[in-house]
C-alpha cells in the first residue's frame, strides 16, 4: 500500500503533468543553456532569439511569477537586457534591442491541480 501511495502521490499533486516542450540536446547551445536544460527545472522558459545577427538567449526562470526578471544573455552568459520584475523596468527597449526569430526551444508545463 506505501508503495502504491508513493507512486501516484505525485500524479494526485499534479506533478504526473509535468512535461518539458523540448529538452533534446544540441550543439547549437552554450554549455550554460544545456546545463539548465539537462537539470529540467519546473518552471522556466528559455527563448532563443537572434539579436544583431547573433543568438541570444531569453530565460525566465519561473514563468507563472509575475515578479520575476526576464534576462537576455548572449553566448558568455552576458547580460544584454532584461525585462519584468515588480517594477516593471525594461531595458531591452525595442530601438536599442530588437530581437528577432524568436523560437522557445525548452519549456515546462507544471500543473498544481
């Protein structure tokens, strides 16, 4: 009975719905966005984006916060912008940063209920 308990306790919570859109590997990524991928965090996003003809990487780390910061990094994981928060601040303003061909390439999908 503890066994059976201990197996569907997490479908009962919701967790059985967890589910990442794409977590497939690629060499297309910095090291740092697959370590992220590979750990299969519950509530992030990560948009890849092209800005000034390079790639960059938009990742929101718990997309039902509406609190939470939205950062663009380039391939080193430099901060280009960011956008979000409480405040609502944005520096990724549309005439100094211009993304482009944005695609989600890992999201999950974390149901409470």
């Amino acid at each position: 009975m503890k066994l059976l308990i201990t197996i569907l306790f997490p479908f009962i919570l919701g967790l059985g719905n967890l589910q990442e859109a794409n977590s497939t590997k690629s060499q297309d990524y910095p090291d740092w966005v697959q370590e992220i991928i590979d750990k299969k965090p519950t509530m992030v996003q990560i948009v890849e984006c092209f800005w000034e003809d390079e790639k960059v990487w938009k990742i929101n780390s718990c997309v039902t916060c509406s609190d939470m910061i939205t950062y663009v990094y380039d391939k080193d994981k430099n901060v280009i912008c960011e956008y979000g928060g409480v405040l609502r601040e944005n520096t990724c303003k549309e005439d100094e940063v211009l993304l482009s061909a944005c695609k989600v390439i890992y999201k999950s999908k974390f149901k409470l209920f």
